[in-house]
C-alpha cells in the first residue's frame, strides 16, 4: 500500500509538495534470516521507484 501526503499553504509563491511513501509488507522470518535482509531491500527498492519516478531531474539536480 501506498499511502501520498500533498500539499499545504505557504506564504512563498512556490509550489511544495510532501511525499510520505510508506512501503510495507506482513511476513514472518525467522530469526537471523538472510531473507529478512533481503525483503527490506526489495521495500527499499519499491520506496525509491516510487520517489524518484516523483520528482523531476530538474528538482533532483536542486539537492545534489
């Protein structure tokens, strides 16, 4: 599930907008799995699509 936080009022004549990307799953590992560690890079991975595939390289190239 995805879950998207917007925009609120700002005194600037500029567009901000928040991005609160929440990505979960339910699983059950045991402990000192490798797989544990392995699922939270694949939800690292979904996380980072969804932000990157959110901003534009023009706002990317404003923190570098």
């Amino acid at each position: 599930m995805l879950s998207f936080q917007t925009m609120e009022q700002v005194a600037q004549p500029a567009t901000r907008v928040i991005l609160d990307i929440d990505v979960y799953a339910q699983r059950v590992f045991g402990g000192g799995s490798p797989d544990l560690w392995f699922f939270l890079d694949r939800l690292r991975e979904v996380k980072n699509a969804v932000f990157f595939s959110s901003v534009t390289e023009r706002t990317l190239e404003a923190y570098e």
